[in-house]
C-alpha cells in the first residue's frame, strides 16, 4: 500500500537525505535488519564496521524503554535513522538501491510504494519498544517520532555510515580533550598510559580502534573514566596525579593477580586481541567494574604497609570466576548475542553481579542496580542464583 509522508530534502556531507515523521502506529512499516530477507550480513560480528545493527536486547527494551515511556508523560524520543532500498523480490536476493526518486517536489512528500523497503540503521531499541508500548496504551499510536531516511547505496556505504554515526562524532571530541588537554584527569591519564605496567604500550589513542583487532587493551579516553573512579564529581587536582598513579598502579597489579586473563596479558602470553576475543575480562565494562569493587574494597579496609588480609578475602571470589565469553553466566546483563554490551549501565551491572559473586554485602546504593540485574536475568529465563553458579564454572 502506498503511504506518503510530508518531507524536507536535507544536504549535508555529500549526501542527501530527507526529514520526516511517522506516527507511533505507522512505524511498523520500518523493519529490522535481521528479519530481512535476502539480508547478508553477519549479526554475530564484534566489529563496529561489520554490522547495521545492534542485535535487539529485550530486557532493555522490555524493562527499561517501555515503562519509560509509559509511565513517564514528558518522555523524549530524538529521532531515528532508516534507510530505503528495494525489496527483495525473493529468498537469497540481496537488498538493492532503489533506482529511482521518491520525493514528489510538487507534493513537497516522499512517495512509497510497496517494492520500497525502509530499515532501521539507528534507533532500533527506540522503535521496537513503541510496537510494544502501544500495544499496552492506545493513546501512544497518535503520538509522532521524527525520522532521518537516507538512500541504500550499498553495503560498503551503508557499513560507513553505522561506524561514523557511532564513533566518530564522538570520538574526535572526545580525543580532543584527552590528548590535549591540561585537566588533572587528562594529564593523569597520559601519565597512567607511560607509567602503569598493565597500560604501559597497551593504549590506543583513541576508542573506536580497539573493539577491532588491535593487541593494545584500551584506549586514552577510557583511562579517564578509571580516574573518575578514584576521584569522583571532578575532586582530582593537579597536586593529586602522582598519588593517582600509585592508586591506579597498586589496583590494577592486584586484579591482574586474581583475574587470572589479565595476568596473562600483564605477561605478554596473551595480546589485547585475544584477550577480548576470549574473555570477558578485557572489555571495558567488566574491567571498570572490577576496579570500581576492588576500590571500594580498599576504602573499606585501607591496607597498611600494602596489606590488608580483609580487602584480599572480600575479593577473594574474584580468582574464581570464569571469565571466558562462553560461559553462559555473563548472558542478560553483559552479553548479547554474543556481543559484550559496554555501557556505563553495564558496568553498573557488572559490579553488583561481582560483589555478589564475590559475596560482599549490597549496600543501599547498590540495591536499585541489583534489582535491574535479577529482573534482566529473569526475563532472560535464567536466575540469579543460576547465572552465580555459573560464573563461579558451575561450582557455587
């Protein structure tokens, strides 16, 4: 069925591309790249390069996006981006670029007809939770979403397009700060890359470059964040650097001791591509998580001298998990699909789900986080207690 939809011809960058909007109930007429047929692409890809999409995690969108926007009447979508192709015409064809012009001048709309195929290439979780919402609250199917459609040119220029969009915007500014930056976060974070052993000739200047097959770990800007960690709300001033160093240093020796992958690394019997090839470990999340507990743990019990024989048994659960991407206890709240899920609510995540591992007490502030781990893992048909037992290589 032809729909048309008023439009703005938009030119930026050397490509042109059209402003629009749907209603909430018009957007099943958008589809997913992964139930398109004659699709040819790898879902299962760990490069940003390699994919269109994210595949959809439906805890997130299930227990997090919906009752956002059922439940929160001042709700805020931005808009989301699809691309127009045509349609397979039967099983095992790939998508192809349309061929010729859907934007009516004199109607100032875009034209669709039924051999036009629209997908998603950004905002998937944003459109799959408003088929579910509506489907609870009719008022939402009137509501409107604001729309990006650009034209399917192949898949080399479409692979492009989803890298840049969710990296390079970012990342340059992002560089910028780091790699000249005079703040004590900046600074220190230069100083850590040169002078911490496990970062010493392991960091990428910048972030978009280590998810690929680079042997270095991390990258100049996520050194910042672990500085955050030991200096939260901005309190690190130029004077505190070195002891910042001595921090970072002491904790990260310790994590490579009891997190046996990281030792390997630390030892140069594995490289950073391996690392987070095989384990779980050496992606940013869980990494940031374990420094984050084994800070806390530190705080707790300030070791004397070096030692504190409290802080090393509150994190002694530590040596026995099983850090390999295989096990199927980081399924529902780290991976997905295969895919390590690096967000800072991920990392959140990741740390409740190690202290309780590890049995150290949640506190208040952790209970908010512990609640979204149990019910992300319960919609994933698992339990907590279950997912323990495996992490801990099925012996908890």
């Amino acid at each position: 069925m032809e729909i048309k939809l008023k439009a703005t011809r938009v030119t930026q960058g050397g490509r042109t591309y059209f402003m629009t909007k749907m209603k909430f109930s018009e957007l099943s007429r958008i589809e997913y790249v992964e139930d398109v047929q004659g699709w040819r692409e790898n879902p299962k890809s760990v490069e940003l390069t390699e994919r269109l999409q994210r595949p959809i995690d439906e805890a997130r969108v299930t227990l997090e996006i919906v009752p956002y926007l059922l439940k929160d009447s001042s709700y805020h979508f931005g808009a989301v981006t699809v691309m127009y192709a045509r349609r397979p015409d039967a099983v095992g064809r790939e998508i192809a670029p349309l061929g010729r012009e859907i934007y009516s001048e004199t109607e100032r709309a875009l034209i669709l007809d039924d051999d036009v195929l629209l997908f998603y290439i950004d905002g998937q979780h944003r459109g799959k939770a408003i088929e579910y919402a509506i489907k609870k609250s009719a008022a939402l199917r009137s509501q409107e979403i604001a729309i990006e459609l650009l034209s399917y040119k192949g898949i080399d220029d479409a692979h492009k397009l989803f890298a840049d969009m969710n990296t390079n915007q970012a990342r340059l500014k992002k560089f910028q700060e780091v790699a000249f930056g005079g703040g004590p976060y900046e600074i220190a974070a230069r100083v850590a890359a040169d002078e911490v052993p496990l970062f010493r000739g392991n960091i990428e200047p910048e972030r978009d470059r280590v998810p690929n097959r680079s042997s270095k770990i991390f990258a100049m800007p996520q050194l910042v964040q672990f500085f955050d960690i030991l200096y939260p709300s901005h309190r690190m001033q130029s004077d505190d650097v070195q002891e910042a160093i001595g921090r970072l240093t002491w904790l990260t020796e310790y994590i490579c001791d009891v997190v046996r992958p990281l030792g390997e690394f630390r030892s140069h019997r594995i490289d950073g591509f391996r690392l987070r090839e095989n384990y779980v470990a050496g992606h940013i999340a869980p990494f940031t998580a374990l420094l984050a507990i084994s800070w806390e743990g530190m705080i707790q019990y300030p070791p004397e001298g070096g030692h504190d024989t409290r802080w090393a048994q509150s994190l002694g659960g530590l040596a026995e998990v099983d850090w390999r991407r295989t096990n199927k206890g980081w399924e529902y709240f780290l991976q997905n699909a295969g895919q390590i899920e690096n967000r800072k609510d991920t990392t959140r995540l990741v740390e409740v789900f190690l202290k309780h591992v590890c049995k150290i007490p949640i506190q208040s502030k952790d209970a908010k986080a512990f609640e979204t781990l149990r019910r992300r893992i319960e919609a994933g048909g698992s339990s907590l207690d279950e997912n323990t037992r495996l992490a801990l290589g099925g012996n908890a």
